[in-house]
C-alpha cells in the first residue's frame, strides 16, 4: 500500500468517526482580505479533542490547538470550520499525520498606517496612529469599528514590556496572535490589529511557518 492510498483511507476513516461525534460545521476558504468567511464551501461534520484521541483529556489555559476529526479530503490548511459556538482554522494537513487546527476565540482586522508622503528637504518629527490607518486584512465603519474579521487566535504570550516606574505602573503584556496560512499579505512589525473587543494590538514580530502566522504583539492603549 502506497502514501496516497494510505492518506485516502485515513481520510475516510475519519469522515466516518466524525459522522458518529461530529457537529455540522461550514467550510469557508477565504478568497479576500477583506472578509474571509464569505466563500461557503459546504458543510462537513467535525469533532475536535485536546490533542487526545481517546477523548478524556480537556483543553488548558493558552492551548489553541486541537486535533479535527473530520474527511480531511474536503478541506485544506487555511479553512476555516465555522459551528455553532466555535470556529477552527486549519493549520496544517500534513500526510498521514492528525490534522491540525486552532481556536479562534477572536476576530481582528489589520491595519496598516499608509506610506509617507515623499520629500525633500529638513523635515519636522512626524509619525502615523492609528486612527490614520487603513485595513489590510477585514474591513472597518467609519467609526473604526470591526465590521469583518479574520478569526484568529489571541492569547497571552510573547515579551513584556516594562511600564514606569509610577506609582500602580504595571507592565504591558504580550500577546501571541495565530492567523491561518491563507493570509494573503505579508504580516509585518509595526502592523496594528484591532480586535471584536475594540483593543489594538501593535505587532513586534511576524513569524510565517507552514502553520501560518504566528506574531508576538503588545495591546496599544489608545
């Protein structure tokens, strides 16, 4: 028995696991930056467990990976899995291992500021905010509210920053963003995400590995 036929027997036994302890999810592929859920591929039955196949362990605090239980034929690493209270995305299908999928306990925009206006010349000190930025990845109103997001997940994690030495100073946390590998820009430092919660985040480092996006950030208090 070769690879393939190996991997297309994984993937039906799979389909027929998830048919027994699977939930309905849809399937979207994102097609734009601006709003990934938009292109429904159909709907497949999934289960997800801890990184457990014998289904006894539960998840932890900062753990956003899952192994998914479903027809791994259908889908591919970048999907998103959409049910009725939790969305995955699809971080890796890698051959004849479990698949690998993230939790997305949140949705983000990107916004990056625009580029400086050339000139010659002294110049005064100058800088961009973030209220002058303009959405790369999701799309914002006219408030600057999120309107689509991409789901992501976002936890604590990554440096720290000290804060003063005021009195009640406290430092400022890092965080730790993933984003699936069919983000189709280049994440860079210096880019500002902005939450369903209506925090900002400034990215510090953008990693792009097989997984996807993984950024170290801190929350930008505006």
């Amino acid at each position: 028995m070769d690879a393939a036929t190996l991997q297309d027997r994984i993937n039906k036994g799979y389909g027929k696991a998830a048919a027994r302890l699977g939930i309905l999810h849809s399937v979207a592929r994102p097609l734009t930056a601006a709003a990934p859920l938009l292109n429904i591929q159909g709907t497949l039955l999934c289960s997800f467990n801890a990184e457990d196949w014998k289904y006894l362990k539960p998840n932890k605090y900062g753990r956003p990976t899952w192994y998914g239980l479903f027809d791994g034929s259908l889908t591919r690493a970048g999907d998103y899995l959409i049910g009725p209270a939790v969305t995955y995305f699809i971080a890796a299908q890698q051959p004849l291992l479990s698949i690998l999928c993230v939790d997305c306990n949140r949705q983000v925009a990107l916004l990056r500021p625009p580029p400086a206006a050339a000139s010659t010349g002294a110049q005064g000190y100058g800088g961009t905010c973030a209220a002058d930025s303009t959405p790369a990845l999701g799309t914002v109103d006219a408030n600057g509210a999120l309107v689509n997001g991409w789901p992501c997940s976002i936890l604590l994690g990554g440096r720290q920053e000290h804060g003063t030495n005021l009195p009640m100073a406290v430092n400022n946390a890092g965080f730790q963003i993933l984003l699936p590998p069919s983000v189709p820009i280049v994440i860079r430092a210096s880019d500002i995400f902005l939450d369903d919660l209506g925090r900002r985040y400034i990215a510090e480092a953008a990693e792009l590995s097989d997984l996807g996006w993984r950024i170290n950030a801190r929350e930008a208090h505006v």
